[in-house]
C-alpha cells in the first residue's frame, strides 16, 4: 500500500493510506469478523489502526490494545484519540483541561497496553481555549516517550496553525496531521448531526493545500452512500447527511460513470478519490460491516486516478 509521511522535528513514521478502525471488535457477535479483517488489513500492507477514549463507552481501546497483544509491535502504527466531551449529557462542557488531557492519555496507555501511542489526537477543540494552555501538556507526553506524533481531530487549519505557531516559538511538539470529515459526499456540521465537527469545505482545503498538511479522513466512504445509490438501496437513513444537497447526486452520477469507465467498484473509487489527492496528502480511514466493504477499501488502494479524474468527480 501506499504511505504517507508524517513527522516532527524529532521524529517519524509512514502511516498507508488506508487506515481501518476497530468495528465490532467488541460485539463478541462481530468480533470473529473484524479481528479477520484486522489480520487480513495487516497482512495486505496495511498498519494503521485507529481508536479512541471515548470509542464503544471506553471499551474499545482495551479490545483493541488486546487485539494487538499478539501482533508485532513495531508492524502497527497504534493511534487514538483523547479529550472528547461527554456525549451522555446535554449541553455538555469541553474537556481539553490539562487534568483531562492528562487524565485520558493515561488511561489510554494502561487500556491499550502499551508503553507508547504512535499518533495522539486531540478528538474536539475548545476555542475558547487558548493553545497555550494546550500545547505544553501535550508535549509532556512526547518528551516522556509516551506518544511519537500528535494530531488535532475536528480543528480548523486556522487553529492548527495557531498551535503550531506557538509551539514552534516555545520549543514544544506541533501537530503532525490532523483529522477532519472529508469525503466526496459533501455535508455541513449541522448536517453531520454534531456543530463540534469540523468538514473539508473549500476554505479548509485551500489551507490543507497551500501547507500540505497531513489529513487523516474520517467518515471516508459517506457511511457507503455513493455505494448504495449505485446498487439501488436505500439512501433515507443519510438523507439528513448527505442526501439533501443536489451535487452529491450529481457526484453519484460522475463516480458511477468513471466506475464503469475504469471497471472499478463505485465504493473503491470514493475512497481513492481521497487517497490519490495529489494535493493534500491524505488517508482515508474506515471499518467495515461486511466482507464486501473491505474489498472495496483493498481494491481502493491499489486505484490510481489522474488529476482530470479527480477534478472530474469533483465536478
């Protein structure tokens, strides 16, 4: 598979373009079949995984931290995600306090297993919080050798910006990558359900591609809606989402036809339409209910589409 570079002043790694989550790992009725499509990820080149404190009430990095237990260390690029407001409660306040931050990391190490986090993000920002409370419990973790690289999940380029910008004056670890929803669907934060998002709109890709700034996609495939409107199913559950905008059924028609143009699965060519971006170095990270979906994400990998092709879907 194909890799993206990331790194900071001190430190590196390559992550492949297809990153996967963890779907199911704790359903004992579907975990059969994810840690199949773990190894079966693995073994195709790929090694990166991705979780999060507040992933499946808190049980997801300790089913993942057991997963990776009997797998070579140093083949994973292990990465998760701490600081998540509390979505139990209404109105709920933000958690990027220094004990919170903290607080979480630390329980992210002892459920995961591990000595190390390859990748830390920063699940939601707080603007109203400054990045100089941020920054320096972050880099904690990094001098410590307790976290490699940090990234910031749901931040606007503008904010990273800021981030690494008082970082670099202070001597302390900047953001390496950041993740954002990003697909070729296209959406709002209110459409997505959660205002805390933060979605690749035209003015967050200009600043992703004038920096070249490392992206990790989150929500990568639409949550299959391109797939489904290709195969005649149901689309009523993303309508809220993605289907009340006109373009993405404009879009839906330009990736059916480059489909059959290239012989391709609509699902693989809505992943490596991110993955073959040329101007944002991008993974698209994704988890899958079905055999199917996974061949997909594999066949997505080994896509290569030209510039045209994508400017083509993007319309």
């Amino acid at each position: 598979m194909q890799e993206i570079k990331l790194s900071n002043a001190k430190d590196g790694l390559s992550i492949t373009k297809l990153a996967v989550g963890h779907n199911g790992l704790t359903d004992e009725k579907r975990c059969g079949f994810t840690e199949w499509y773990l190894d079966a990820y693995l073994d195709a080149g790929g090694n990166c995984i991705d979780t999060a404190r507040m992933y499946d009430g808190g049980l997801a990095e300790r089913a993942v931290g057991g997963y990776i237990r009997s797998k070579q260390r140093d083949r994973i690029v292990l990465v998760t995600k701490c600081a998540h407001y509390d979505g139990k409660i209404k109105n709920p306040p933000h958690r990027l306090a220094p004990e919170d931050i903290r607080g979480d990391v630390n329980t992210s190490l002892s459920e995961l297993g591990t000595d190390y986090i390859d990748i830390l993000f920063l699940h939601r920002d707080d603007i109203k919080r400054g990045v100089e409370e941020i920054m320096p419990v972050l880099h904690e973790f990094v001098k410590a050798g307790k976290v490699r690289l940090l990234g910031a999940s749901n931040w606007t380029g503008r904010r990273i910006m800021q981030a690494n910008r008082f970082a670099g004056e202070n001597g302390l670890t900047p953001f390496s990558v950041s993740q954002i929803h990003h697909s070729l669907a296209l959406t709002t934060p209110a459409a997505s359900g959660d205002l805390s998002h933060v979605i690749m709109d035209g003015a967050e890709y200009s600043w992703y591609k004038d920096k070249k700034f490392p992206v990790m996609a989150w929500s990568s495939s639409a949550h299959g809606f391109f797939s489904k409107l290709s195969a005649g199913e149901s689309t009523d559950s993303l309508t809220n989402r993605y289907g009340w905008l006109p373009e993405n059924r404009r879009r839906a028609e330009r990736v059916q036809n480059l489909s059959w143009e290239l012989g391709v699965s609509v699902g693989a060519l809505a992943l490596a339409y991110l993955m073959c971006d040329e101007n944002v170095p991008t993974c698209a990270v994704t988890a899958f209910s079905n055999e199917k979906q996974y061949g997909e994400a594999v066949e997505a990998a080994n896509v290569s589409l030209t510039g045209g092709q994508i400017e083509y879907l993007r319309g």
